[in-house]
C-alpha cells in the first residue's frame, strides 16, 4: 500500500479523535426554563426521569408535583424516600428513564439471540448446500 494512502487513513482516525475529546469535555448550558418545565409537563406526574443539575449532579426519580418555578422528584433509590425540589433553572439535561421492566429486557435478548443464531445457521448450512 502505497504511503500517501497509509497517512490519509491515519488522518482520517485523528481527526475525528481529535475533535471528539473537544466536545467532551464541552460545559453544559443551562436550558430554558420555560422549555425545562414544557419538558416536565410532557413527562407528567408519575414518570421516571433523571435530571441533571449545574452543578453537574445527577437526581434520578419519579415526578410527584409540578408547580410553576419548580417540580418535586422522589428518588427511586433504595433509602432515600425524600422528596427533592428542583427549579427549572438548575436543569441542564433532562432523559427519561426506561420504562421496560428486567424481564421485558431478557425477553428482547432472548429473541435478539435466536435471531442472530437463525441467521447464522442460514448463512452456514444453506450456504454451503448451495455449493
């Protein structure tokens, strides 16, 4: 392989690597309050959600109230049963939580296993019998 390919190659591994370890380590912004209390509202009450602060720590619960400059989280975690007041304007990210349960979960892995099982016996034994 002639070198001028091996060094475009390189590059085009650094680069993205490069930029990658840029974005990173980017600050968060802080959301809109008006677009973080929207959010909540469409999550509603009763919904799991994880809720990332300024200060870079992470709540995770289920929502009990939502009022207007602020909302109410219980922790889902096991001996903490205290609710947490958040304002809106301490939210910089906002992710639901999963919703399947852990047997929905084996379930998917499970068929997704005998899904890949299936289309190797295809690939292995009606491909060579096409030989």
């Amino acid at each position: 392989m002639p070198i001028h390919r091996v060094l475009r190659f390189t590059a085009f591994l650094l680069i993205p690597a490069m930029l990658s370890n840029n974005l990173a380590f980017a600050a968060k912004k802080q959301l809109d309050p008006a677009a973080v209390r929207a959010k909540i509202q469409s999550e509603g009450v009763g919904q799991g959600v994880e809720i990332t602060r300024i200060d870079k720590t992470e709540v995770q619960g289920v929502i009990a109230s939502i009022g207007e400059q602020s909302f109410v989280l219980v922790p889902k975690a096991k001996g903490k049963s205290e609710p947490t007041t958040i304002d809106y304007a301490q939210v910089t990210a906002i992710r639901r939580r999963h919703k399947l349960t852990t047997g929905q979960w084996v379930a998917i892995g499970v068929l997704g296993a005998g899904a890949l099982y299936g289309i190797g016996y295809l690939v292995t034994y009606i491909g060579f019998a096409s030989k």
